[in-house]
C-alpha cells in the first residue's frame, strides 16, 4: 500500500505507534486498533518507543501512550514527542484521576482514555491527527478544517473550496466524528491541501536540542514576556523556520514553563527552601569557588539563609548574629573554627561551618557519609541517594528536552547547577540540609542531581537516626526540593510536613533531625578536614544539648571533644572517644538513635576514608536534638564565638558551642552576641 | 452425533459464561475480546489470558511480597504493582478482580496496611477463581473445536 493509498483511505492504514510497560493492555490495544484497520506498530518500553520515532518521524501518524511506565514517565515522554516530533499523543491510564487527566492535557495530550479501551472510542482517534495537521504549519492560513467549515466560501484555503465545496468544509467542521463519508471528505481535504501550493503543509519542524536552545535564548533575550514568535524568529535567524512554528512552539515553552514555576512555587510555599536553597547554594558555589583563606566568611549566603523561613526560629536571632558566617563561608574549607560557627547557624551556617573547618582535606576526608560521598564526585548522587532522590534525579535528567527550560525557569537554578555539579559542596549543602529545596530551584539536571545527592547523602548519614523531633524541620528542607523533582515524577509531594514523611520513607526513615545535625556537622562533600572536624565538633557539642542534663552531657562531651580535638584526624581516637560519647549518651538517646548511631558508625568508619570517623558518631549519637532549634542555637552561639575568634582548636569551637549549647537551656538565643570568647566555659557556669 | 457433543459443549461453554457474567467476574469487555477473535488471530482470547495470568501471578507475588515485609512502608511501589493489576484486569474483563483492586488501591492511599492485607487476600482468592474458571472456560471450548472440528473442517464462533 502506498502512502497516497493510505492517506487517501485515511483513516484506514493509520499508522498508530502503541506504548505500554503492561503486555495484557499492549495486545489487547493492538488487537483493537488492528480491528479499526489501523496499521500498529507496539513497544512495552518508551525509550524504544522514542528511538523509533526519532528514527523516522514520518512513520507514524500518532501515538498512543501509557501513563504509568517504569522505563520513563509517560508525560514526560509525551512532551518529548511533542516538542520533537509534534505527533499528536494520546494517553492511556488505568485510573481516571483528575490530576492526572490535567496533567495529561496541560502536557499537550490530544487525548486522555481509560482503560479498559473500548474500541469504539479507538474508532475516533483518526480525527487528532487530521486536527494536529490542520493546524501546525499552516496556521496562518486558517488552515483548520473546522474554521473553514463556515467560511468555506470565503475565506483561505483554495484546496478547499477548489475540490470540496462548502458542505464537505461544513462537515469537516462540524461533523468530525462521524462515519466514513467524513474520512473521504477529510482525506481529500487533506490531499488538497497537500497538493495546493499555497496551502502547501510545511513539512512538521522538528524541534532540536540545538533549535530550541537557539529558541530559549531568543525568548531570554527579549523577555519572556515580550517574547512575540516574529521577534524569536528574527532572532533565531533559522532558515526555513516560519513564524507559526514559533509560535506553536512558544506556546508550548510557556505552557512548560508554567507547569515548572508551580512546582518552584509550590516548592517555595513548602517552606522557603527553595529561594532559601537557591541562594545558599550559589552562594555556596561562589564562596566554594573563591575559597579564600580561612578567616573569609562570606556572609551572602547566611543572610540569605537567614531570611529564608527555613529555620525561621533559628534564622532571625542566630542568622543575624551569623552574619557574617554564610554558608559560603562554610563552604570554605580555610577556617576550621569558622566555619563550626557558620554551621551552627541553620542550615546554610551549618555547611559553613563545617567546611571552613578543617583547611586540610584529609579532615574533610573524614567527614561522614555525605561529605565524603560528594566530594568525590560532584555529581555522585549515588551516596545514600534515597528513593526520592533517585527519581527524582532520574526525573530531571529525562527530561533533557528541558534542560534549558530548567534552567531559565529558576535563576537562581543556574548557579545552583554550577555549584552543585562543580563541588562537593554543593552536595553537602543538600546534604546538610536535607536539602532537595536547593535542588529544585536549579531545576538543571545536574544541580537536580547535586541537590538530590547532597540531601541523599545525609540522609543515608541519618538514616539512623529515629529521631523526628528534629527531622520535622530538616524534613521541611529536603522535603521541598522533591516537589520540584516531581514535575517529571508522577506524584507530587504534599507539603513539607508531609514531605517529610515522605521523604524520610523514601529515605529509609532516616532521622531527620539526624541529616540536620549532620548537614550542620558534616559539610558535604566537602573535603576539607576541617568541616569533618567541624562536624565532630559539633556533634560533640551538639550531642550534650540533647541531653536533658546537658551539663553532665557536656562534661562528656567535651571529654570526647578534646579527645577528638586532639586527634581530629585520628579515626581510631575519635571513633572511640565518640563511641564513648556514643554510649554515654546512649542512655538519654533513644535506643534505636544508639544503635543507629553505632551501626551509623560503622558505616560511616568505612565510609570515612580517613579522618574522623568519630565525626560521624558524634552525628549519630546526635540524632537526639531535641530540636533542630535547638541544635541551630548550638551552632550559632559557637559559631558566633568562632566567628569572633578565629580558632583554630576545636577547643575554641567547642567552647562556644557548647557554651551555647548551655545556654540553649534557657531557649534563648541570647548569647548570640557572639561574645563568646573561646575560653572555656565551665560547665556549671553555663548553666 | 460429534455434531451434537460439539453443540453441547457449544452449551456448555455459553451456560458457563453466562455464569460468569452473572456473578460479576467477567464484563462486557471480555465480549469484546472474545470479537476481536477471527481467522487471523484465532487463538487470541486464549493466548490474552495467559499472558493476563502470567502476569498476573508476578504482580501478586510481588505485592504479597511487599506486604509482608517486617518494616513494609513502600506504599507507593505497591501502588505501582496495583495499578498495573488493575489495568490488565480490566483490560480483559475481569470485573470482580479490578474492583478487590480499587479497593486495595483505596486501602493503599490510606496507608491502611490491614487493610491492604485483606485487599490483598481477597485479590488472590478472586485471581484463583477467575483462573479456575478460565480454564474450564477454555477446556470446553478446545473441546468443542476438536468436535466440531470432526465434523466440519472450520467452524467459526
């Protein structure tokens, strides 16, 4: 059968191109299709499906698709194919949830069915195509057969009015369902329209990686919302590109884009995370990037953080005292003490803190878990990357179609991509706060995966921590970056409190409060020393605050402390001592945090290349913060100490912190002043 | 005579789909399988179902697995099994088991884990029957092509 044939019997040889993971639904749709004699051709995998259709795009006249698809999502796939190939998609789904079926339509499906299909609603599936070429290249001349109907006489199309006349338009028009007299109306409509010269079908464009970049840039330059199709075509400067194109496609892009800034949205509505995120993470970035020397403490960072809502307890006496401890500066591997006061502050202070550290990259060696994890690779997710964080990665690296999207959907995103691929850093500020929020602001692919990485990494570092008191606010954080994560994920995460629930379920239940604690403790990839030595410290310190007689706690604490002080880098030490912390605490911590901890110990012992596995035990043993407020005072009050002091002795920060952690007691950031000098406190003075 | 016990087993096959329509564990769409059955995929009803059983068997095996976890809280991956159950379910007209699996998608979104336990058990009993009858389903009709077959060389349904 030739391809005349074809079209002229249309919509009898229809090339119909079946995707669905479920081989039951996938033979039983291509039975039915073959009984509405179109020509079915069937794959149980989307990729396989796409390689296909990129292959040769003019084989087939339309696609049917699956929603629920383990190899890819089915929307994502459906946009792919729009944008590349703008064949008309129908989707197919076993459940009829609203959402879904809007979320099918504002992707561009021509079509949303249910199963089971009944093949009288396959009978009329002919009638997208017919619309799709209708309508595509030929918009300016009013191409659509419905418009025609009325005004068949008149208007436009020479093809039809020369060969159909007005009533065959009209039916066209109004009458697309029908029966097969239509389809012989339609399919010489369309050969008309074929072969009449001035309503010529353009043939489809195809959307490339290299012409939609082409495009955004276009659209960026003029403004999105000054964008007008002639404009982007003069820019674009592509032969052969007419206007209707681009403006089929731009209407696509701001229908992306719009789908995109809801889910930042809603990201941000979870919890400020995101800008709060964004803005760490590049400043992280940048103060990862330019990483004076020790005593720089980039304050951007902070003071985002600080206005971030995050950890709006923690931020506004803290963060304000923090000043000048960004999370860039804790990003900075130089200053050991510092940067313990930087992560004391919520969340960004916290990386800070920790990278500053230790200047020594072995110290950072040590660091636990997700520090380690990422400083390796920047992109390594793969450290305890947590259900979440696995699809969420995948989620964003599918949809490549996008990526300049991404992108340009969150300013800030770019700088987080860069941050977040180019360091560890980038990774242990997710790690540190959990943080997916920073990651779906970058909404690029490879920030989306440092963010995903960074919080995955600490959750696999917290993973045993039971403790939720905390979490529930750490949850917030990494809770927000997986709503953007969901755009190609099929179920959105709820609001932060839920997210966390989520999260930490898709995590392995990891403590919360625990990844907090180790955000702040364990700067993530970082591979500076220091920020491990940071985190033991802050562990340490951290863990007394827990306690309920922290004096006592602290007492211990310190023992451990100095010990670890002493030997930051002295994995055995450390790891004894804060094993010894580690059982001390054992008694006021949960059980399960104590076991969590230990075994967290273990793992992270063999995680720690080197240093201060008892950094890591410290974390662990620290899964008991009562709250991260708690936890964020900690830190802030050492950091501020630290600030003023520029230790370089754990002892220094410890003093602070623990001083802080003292006062802590009183619920009252008062001490922030920053005042506090290293010397050591007594304990019973504090109290 | 072999006309007469292809017609009985002719009866039979109807009686027991009349049955089966009866009772809700087959629907309209399994009819409409049983049309798209013709010269050029004569053996297409058959060969649905036991692709549909095959699985059919992984997915609940897969759930029943999931289930029993000691720490089971991957609501979301049991989602996803469900929802493939329920899709082939339908798809062939398996009415009374698609609607255990509505119901044990409800008791799922509500991390009811009792009572997707129950779901999950009356899944498996209505699988087992809907298979059971199945293939007597089938037996009779093999039956009845071989005696029709006897007697005339095609014999279409």
């Amino acid at each position: 059968m030739t391809v005349e044939d074809q079209i002229d019997r249309f919509p009898v040889g229809m090339r119909v191109l079946a995707v669905d993971d479920d081989p039951t639904c996938l033979k039983v749709l291509e039975n039915l299709l073959r009984k509405c004699q179109y020509q079915v051709t069937t794959t149980n995998q989307a990729i396989e499906a796409l390689r296909m259709l990129r292959e040769n795009r003019n084989k087939f006249d339309l696609v049917i698709s699956d929603v629920n698809m383990p190899d890819m999502d089915g929307f994502k796939l459906l946009e792919l194919v729009g944008l590349e190939m703008d064949l008309p998609v129908i989707m197919l789904s076993g459940h009829s949830d609203t959402k879904l079926v809007m979320k099918g339509v504002t992707h561009g499906a021509v079509d949303y069915l249910l199963k089971p299909v009944r093949i009288e609603e396959l009978k009329n599936i002919w009638q997208h195509v017919v619309r799709r070429k209708n309508f595509d290249p030929r918009d300016q001349n009013k191409g659509s057969n419905d418009k025609r109907g009325p005004n068949a006489a008149g208007e436009g199309n020479q093809s039809i009015i020369s060969e159909d006349g007005s009533d065959q338009n009209k039916n066209l028009g109004k009458k697309r369902k029908d029966q097969t007299e239509e389809e012989e109306d339609d399919g010489e409509d369309n050969g008309e329209d074929n072969d009449d010269p001035s309503s010529q079908k353009k043939p489809r464009v195809v959307w490339s990686v290299e012409l939609h970049r082409k495009f955004v840039a276009a659209v960026n330059q003029l403004g999105l919302d000054k964008a007008v199709p002639k404009k982007i075509l003069d820019l674009m400067n592509v032969e052969g590109l007419t206007r209707e194109n681009v403006a089929s496609h731009l209407q696509k892009y701001r229908l992306y884009l719009k789908k995109a800034t809801q889910q930042a949205s809603m990201v941000a509505a979870l919890g400020n995370t995101e800008s709060y995120l964004r803005i760490g993470s590049i400043d992280a970035y940048a103060e990862f990037c330019t990483s004076s020397g020790p005593g720089k403490i980039p304050n951007p960072a902070l003071q985002s953080y600080a206005s971030s809502g995050i950890f709006g307890r923690l931020n506004s006496p803290a963060n304000l005292s923090m000043r000048g401890i960004s999370a860039s500066t804790l990003i900075q591997p130089p200053v050991q003490p510092q940067n313990l006061n930087s992560t004391l502050s919520p969340l960004g202070n916290i990386q800070a803190s920790i990278f500053p550290a230790n200047q020594t990259s072995s110290l950072l060696q040590g660091i636990p878990t997700s520090i380690e994890l990422n400083q390796s690779k920047q992109n390594n997710c793969t450290t305890g990357i947590t259900q979440v964080n696995q699809v969420s990665c995948s989620g964003f690296t599918a949809a490549s179609g996008f990526r300049d999207r991404r992108l340009t959907v969150g300013t800030a995103s770019n700088a987080l991509p860069s941050a977040a691929c180019n360091s560890p850093q980038t990774h242990n500020s997710g790690a540190f706060r959990n943080q997916p929020p920073v990651r779906p602001a970058s909404l690029g692919t490879d920030s989306f995966d440092a963010g995903i990485c960074g919080p995955s990494n600490m959750l696999d570092y917290n993973r045993c921590n039971k403790n939720w008191q905390n979490a529930e606010q750490l949850s917030k954080l990494p809770a927000n970056p997986l709503p953007l994560c969901e755009p190609f994920n099929n179920d959105p995460l709820p609001p932060t409190g839920i997210n966390v629930a989520n999260t930490s379920t898709r995590i392995g239940n990891s403590p919360v409060d625990y990844s907090s604690r180790v955000a702040i403790s364990v700067p993530l990839e970082d591979t500076r020393n220091e920020l491990q030595r940071q985190e033991g410290l802050i562990e340490n310190i951290v863990q007394p605050s827990s306690y309920t007689t922290p004096s006592q706690r602290w007492e211990e604490h310190k023992l451990e402390y100095s010990q670890n002080m002493s030997r930051p880098f002295n994995s055995v030490n450390s790891h004894v001592s804060s094993s010894r912390v580690t059982s001390s605490l054992g008694h006021n911590l949960n059980q399960t945090n104590a076991a969590c901890s230990n075994s967290v110990d273990a793992s992270f012992v063999g995680q720690l290349s080197g240093a201060p596995p008892s950094i890591i035990q410290c974390t662990n043993v620290d899964t008991r913060l009562k709250s991260n407020d708690a936890y964020m005072l900690e830190l802030m009050k050492s950091r501020d100490g630290f600030i003023q002091n520029n230790f370089g002795t754990l002892d220094d920060i410890m003093v602070p912190m623990v001083k802080r952690f003292l006062m802590q007691e009183q619920n009252e950031p008062t001490f922030i002043d920053g005042e506090m000098g290293f010397e050591a406190y007594p304990v019973g003075s504090c109290i | 005579m072999l006309g007469l016990g292809a017609d009985l087993l002719w009866a039979d096959m109807n009686r027991l789909l009349a049955f089966l329509f009866h009772q809700g564990v087959l629907d309209e769409q399994f009819l409409q399988l049983q049309q798209l059955q013709d010269e050029t995929s004569p053996n297409f009803v058959s060969e649905v179902v036991n692709i549909y059983f095959h699985e059919s068997e992984k997915l609940l095996r897969n759930l029943r697995g999931l289930l029993m976890e000691r720490e089971f809280s991957d609501y979301k991956k049991m989602g996803i099994h469900l929802n493939q159950l329920t899709g082939s379910s339908s798809s062939i007209g398996a009415k009374r088991v698609t609607n255990v699996c509505l119901a044990f998608r409800a008791a799922t979104d509500h991390n009811n884990r009792s009572g997707c336990l129950r779901a999950l058990e009356m899944l498996e009993h209505e699988y087992c029957y809907l298979k059971n009858k199945l293939h007597e389903l089938f037996q009779i009709e093999q039956q009845r092509v071989l005696a029709a077959g006897v007697r005339y060389p095609v014999q279409n349904n």
